[in-house]
C-alpha cells in the first residue's frame, strides 16, 4: 500500500496551482498572478466547473448521464 507523504502531497499542491495559472493565463487571459495568490483559493479546491455546461446533466435538465444513456441502450437491443 502507496503511503503518500508530505512529498506528495506538496506536489499535488504545486499541480494544482500551476494548472490554475495556466487557465487564468493562457485561457482567460490574467496576467501577473503570482502562485501566492493562486494558492490562497485555488489550491485547496481546485475542482472542475459544475455549472450548467459542465456539470451533471440530471441536476440542471433531468436528463439522463451519458453513462446512464449507454446502459439504456444496452438493455433494450
């Protein structure tokens, strides 16, 4: 069994908050945030969207999930 250590975890952290830089440099075009300021909302809880675009569809339209789509079609052929 993989123990993680401080090691790990501080490398998950520096992950986290270089893939947050990335999205606020490259894609909504921020400049000049430093990974400080990353890490004092991002690095925590740096989760995927979950608005209406991105999030689960049977939450915002009670519509089936694309896995939930598959089984159906599986049953009934």
């Amino acid at each position: 069994m993989l123990h993680k250590n401080i090691n790990y975890r501080r490398h998950q952290n520096l992950r986290a908050k270089r893939k947050a830089e990335f999205v606020l440099d490259k894609i909504w075009g921020h400049t000049n945030i430093t990974l400080r300021a990353i890490g004092i909302g991002a690095s925590t809880h740096s989760k995927a969207c979950s608005c209406y675009m991105c999030g689960n569809p049977r939450k915002y339209f009670k519509e089936l999930t694309v896995q939930e789509q598959r089984y159906q079609e599986a049953i009934y052929e």
